[in-house]
C-alpha cells in the first residue's frame, strides 16, 4: 500500500515570481457552457483604469472542487481566527471606488 502512496504523488514546483503572489480586491468571474474564468483584478485609489492581473480559466468540474475547497478553508480560518465579517452595507468595490459592482 505504500508503493501506492508513492506512485501517485505530484511533485509541484513554485517559482520565485509565482511564490511571490499577485495582490488582487475585485475578482470577476463569468463562465460558459465549457469553462469558468476567474479574473483577479487590483483596483488602486483615484485610478480610473483598472488592469487584470491574473486569469484562472476552469472547467465546470474544477470549478466546482475550488468552491467547495475554499469553503472548507474559511471553515477552517475562521475556526481559528473568528468568523470574517463582510461590511454588506458597503458597496462592491472595496475603499469606496466608483465603477461597476462586480459579482465575486
């Protein structure tokens, strides 16, 4: 059983600039019937233009196992940490920027 454990291994590198993150406060995602696509987005005070900065695309399935291991990992912070508050008073985009709310 062992072999076994070892047989399926994935030996995952991260590069010095992956390692290093992309800091993202708006994500946009949109899908088709084939394909879910997360963009990150960071929004910076008193710029009108914003960029995006990473693109995820997934299919329906992955999709799917992201949510529920991301559901899983707040659970698991806010055991931790305390339950994160969401401000739902507050608009969409974070630090009162104008522009589209986005759906994230």
């Amino acid at each position: 059983m062992e072999e076994q454990n070892i047989e399926n291994q994935l030996n995952i590198e991260l590069s010095e600039e992956v390692a290093e993150g992309i800091y993202s406060n708006l994500a946009v995602i949109t899908h088709s019937n084939t394909e879910f696509v997360l963009d990150f987005i960071r929004v910076m005070p008193g710029v009108p233009k914003a960029r995006v900065k990473s693109r995820i695309v997934l299919t329906p399935e992955h999709a799917k196992r992201f949510l529920i291991a991301l559901e899983e990992n707040v659970e698991k912070f806010e055991a931790l940490n305390g339950r994160i508050k969401i401000n739902e008073g507050q608009p969409g985009l974070p630090m009162n920027f104008g522009g589209p709310t986005a759906q994230a």
